[in-house]
DNA sequence: AGCTCTTATGAATCATTGA
DNA sequence: GTCAATGATTCATAAGAGC
C-alpha cells in the first residue's frame, strides 16, 4: 500500500499554482470564499469585483488540470435587497471564454438550511456544484457513486401491482416485460444530478464550508485511487481529509493563517485514524451511503 | 360564489397581448417552448436566438403584470455536445436588463426523472422555476403553501425543551413568554425554495410540459382567489386547468392548433369536475402535501 | 444494543437603527 | 443621502445523556 500525501500550502493559489507544471491534477474541487458586500469580513470579495477576482486564479487551474481532469466549483449567489446577484451567472459565462467547457450543473439540496423567515423569500436550500472541464474525455468513475435503490425496487418491483405495471409501460412506450428485467435483482441505481446531503453542524468547533460528503462524492466519481486533487481555497481542510479517506493524494492551499492550522491538525489526524482503523472508515463510509438518498429505514436503523 | 373564468386563446403572445391593457394580471406562469436546435420541431427555437425571441415577449408580459405581481419561468438549458447552454443565463441577464428584478431561483427536483444512462452525464432530475418581479414589494402568501413539520414538533414543541426557551430568551432579551405561544399547536413549517415533485406519468395521451402540482404551488402563493392568471405557453392548458380548481380566473395562449384544442378540453373537464365534485378535489390536493418534504414517519408508516 | 429526550448550531436575509 | 452594524426571525440534523 502506496503512502498517500495530503499537503496544504500557505498563500494565494494564483501564486503558489504559478510554480507547478501544467496537467498535474486529476481533480480540482473547491469552495471558494463567496462574495460578500460586507468589507469587514476577512477575505470577503465584493460581488461586483468577483469575476475579475477569480479569473486569475482559473487561469492557473486550467492550466494544471490535467486534459481529462475535472474542475468541481461549489458557489451560491446570496439575495441582496431583494434580488439574487447575478455574479455566478457572469462568471460561468466568463470561465467559458477563458476555455472552460460548461459541462455540467449539480445541485447540492441542503436538507437543513438556515432557518429564517422574511416576508418575499423562502429559506435558501441549494447551491450550484458547477462542473468544468478542458476537453470532453474527461475521467468518470459512473460506478463508484452508484447508491442503493430506494423504496421503489424493493417494494414495487418485488411484488409488482398491475398499477405500476401499466405505469412503468406507459413511461418506456413499449413492452414491459423485456425492459423490467434489468432492474428485478439489481440493488444499485445510478444517482442523478441533485445530491441530497446535511450540512454538518455541530460536531466539532471548527465549521466547514462544506460537509465531507460532497468533495468525497465527487473524489469518487472523477478520480482513481493514487490520483491527485487539488483543492486552491482548502479552509480547514475537509476536501484533503476526503480525499486521504479515499486514498488520494491532495493539496490544499490556504491563505488565512487560522485555517491553515486547522487544515493541518484535520489532515494529521486522518492520516493518524487511516492508520489505527482503517476498516473503521470503511463502515463508516458505507453508512454515509455517498450522501444521495439515504434509505430511511437505513438512517433509523443507526441510530 | 363568483364564476370563474378560463380563456384559451390562439396567437403569438407578442400579438395576443399588445391588446390587453398594462398591469393586468397577477401573476404569469409559463414553460415556454424549450430551446431546441433540432428545427423540424414545431415551433422550436435555436438556443442562439432564444434571447432575441424572448425578450420582444417579456417586454410585453412587463406591461400587462400588476405591479405587486410576479411572473414564474419554468425553463431548463439541455446539454448538448457535452456541455451545458448557456442561453438561459443569457436570458436571466437580458431580462434583468429589460427592467425585471430576478428576486429568486427555485429549484424543481423532479423525483422520478427521465431514465437513462450516459457515459459523461448523469440523468437530469432538476429544472429552474426562475422568479420575477416588477417590483419589490409583490403578493406572496407564504402561509398557503405551508408543509408538515418534520419530527421536531412532534417531540419538541408538545413539551418545550429548556433550550428552546433559553435561547428565545437570550435572544430577544426579554421575557419568554409571550412569542413563544406562536409556537404552541403548530404542526407545518414554510417551505424552502426546493420543490419535490414527481413529473406526471402517463394518464393521459398528451405529455404536459409540467405537473399540475408545479403551477398549483406558485398560484396559491403569489395570488388569491379571483386573481387573474396568465400563461402565455399555454400548451395543454395545465395552468389554466391548476387555475381553474384553485378559483383563480386565467388566460392561456397557445400558438399550436393542436394543443389548442387540448387545452380547451382540459379546461372543460376542469369546470365540469368543479361543479361535480368539487369536495373531492379539496382532499386529493392535501393529500399531495404540497410536494415538499414529506415527513419520514409518515413515508416510514406507509411501507 | 436500542429508544427517547435534550441541546447546539449552521456560507441566511431583511428591517431598523446609527454614523 | 449612503453605508455599516444590530436585532428578529427560524428548522433539520447530529451528538450526547439517560433509561
């Protein structure tokens, strides 16, 4: 078993990616720090100057990425009086002009979004994990985040209602019996483009951006074991965590010297548990079930 | 109790509306033709002129809105050779241009989506409900589409926990007492902005564009009943047809001879029901819970 | 192990107040 | 007048305690 290596970086990823070759990542996949009009907060980026901000810096990672690489982009506009901001929509337009293919849009629902209430706005349950890439042969490991079938194999189609049925042949337009076999002995499905995941809360004092499970989604499903990712705006490490659970190489870049600290001491002690127990993870990977669809009876059965 | 009126009308909207007076409807809720490059469709239109073709509508759907109105697109970019479209951001931008505010993007999970396997690309279980306004201050009835609560009321608000208090307490800084009755006996919860829908399957011969459920949800929030609703893509009418059993009188438009008589017929079948079985209607329509969040005690209860 | 009950806390947003 | 800070609002989840 190869050594897997987990290195954040200190600086501004535009700077520090200066200094590596082009086509070394197999993933990129980050959370970058969102804009914000409040210019009190450290590291905030005002939204009108965001695009310009983030250019640069995208500049560097299209030309790190290795040709079937992927570029994972996790953002949401906030609502500012009244309105969404429109500066996710000018960048993705933009990335496209610096050579990026648009290839795909996943929505990250948030099943325990902030609480609120304000009279012309519901509460904000999603956001936008935006997938780049340089060519369209890119990597895609389709099997590694297949999910179990929900209810709808294990009840429907073990005893089949005349219902469903017609149902089911209705939907296809043509026979049913031939195309009903492929799904009768299967547990596994294909998951789709919405991922339904909890923000983590609680657990521990530091607070990510995003919950393990999403960059642990998307290491599985565009990376191999042994590859590289790279996360440019790492905070205090979660996506390097992932991937060393997962057995890929990362390298996290930080430019606040109090998540640096916090990255390293979340990356040491990973490489600490992969060593002590490692089979531990293992279960416990499985019953985060890739973070889609979690079968109820499952989560219930846990606890 | 007053008649309620459903008009289908043939035409361009562009033409249909340059007739009606400014500040005319509530609310406009549409799912207009998808762009599409294939030109043997029927009235489909290239992803590179669909801004230049919308925008001479949207101006007109501008002037005819109220001023406390909104107006709800149900639109979602295909993928094709390998990427996303980008027209529709395009299309939020123009429009924002053209004097709209974008004051939300809802996010319609479709459930049982498409099937279907490719080698780049997952199947495609989301659309954008993009919403407008003229204005800042529209209609929005947030209590109409309340939803159940999950397990938290059931086990916390029948004997209040400490926690609850305290924090109330800290935060207000005053008393507890007297906000904390607006909790008491409440069992639902305002929704967020992701809708869990199924698409409708194969009960009648025409596919509709969407669910009733989708336009049903944003008609009870943003009108009352009596309010006057327009769909300027009427296709087979479910709009018109949600409308209709919701007490809200509409107006759809629909350029295609052949939906035109769907739709027509729909909205008989619509009044007819009404005035049968108007009881029945009521019932089925709480049963559908308002297609969010179902509670899990109640999915476990079912199996 | 299981089950209940308790507690903490989030990439939030708007209206109001104050400088 | 513009801009920044403060207060009010709110719910799904995980972890922990207790039985």
């Amino acid at each position: 078993m190869r050594e897997i290596r987990a290195e954040i970086k200190y600086g501004d990823c535009a700077d520090i990616l200066a200094g590596d070759p082009a086509n070394t990542f197999d993933l990129i996949v980050t959370s970058p720090p969102y804009a914000d009009k409040r210019k009190n907060t450290y590291g905030g980026v005002s939204p009108d100057k965001y695009v310009e901000w983030f250019l640069p810096r995208s500049e560097q990672f299209l030309r790190v990425l290795k040709p079937a690489g992927t570029f994972i982009l996790n953002i949401k506009e906030k609502a500012e009086n009244g309105e969404r901001h429109t500066f996710v929509l000018e960048l993705i337009l933009a990335l496209r002009k610096q050579g990026w293919l648009w290839t795909e849009e996943f929505i990250w629902h948030k099943k325990n979004c902030y609480p609120g209430k304000w009279p012309n706005r519901f509460r904000d349950a999603w956001e936008r994990c935006l997938q780049f890439n340089k060519t369209r042969h890119f990597k895609m490991n389709q099997k590694a985040v297949m999910v179990p079938m929900g209810d709808w194999a294990e009840t429907r189609l073990k005893s089949l209602g005349k219902n469903d049925v017609t149902r089911f042949d209705s939907q296809v337009g043509s026979g049913f019996g031939k195309n009903i076999a492929n799904w009768l002995g299967r547990d596994k499905a294909y998951p789709t483009n919405v991922l339904h995941l909890a923000t983590e809360c609680g657990n521990k004092s530091h607070s990510a951006a995003f919950p393990e499970a999403l960059p642990e989604w998307f290491i599985k499903l565009f990376t191999d074991e042994g590859d590289l990712v790279l996360d440019p705006f790492v905070g205090s490490g979660t996506t390097c965590a992932a991937a060393q659970h997962l057995r890929r190489n990362s390298v996290g870049i930080e430019i606040k010297q109090e998540y640096l600290e916090l990255a390293r001491e979340e990356v040491a002690g990973t490489a600490y548990q992969l060593m002590e127990k490692a089979p531990e993870y293992g279960k416990n990977n499985d019953r985060r079930n890739n973070g889609l669809h979690r079968r109820k009876s499952t989560a219930a059965a846990h606890k």
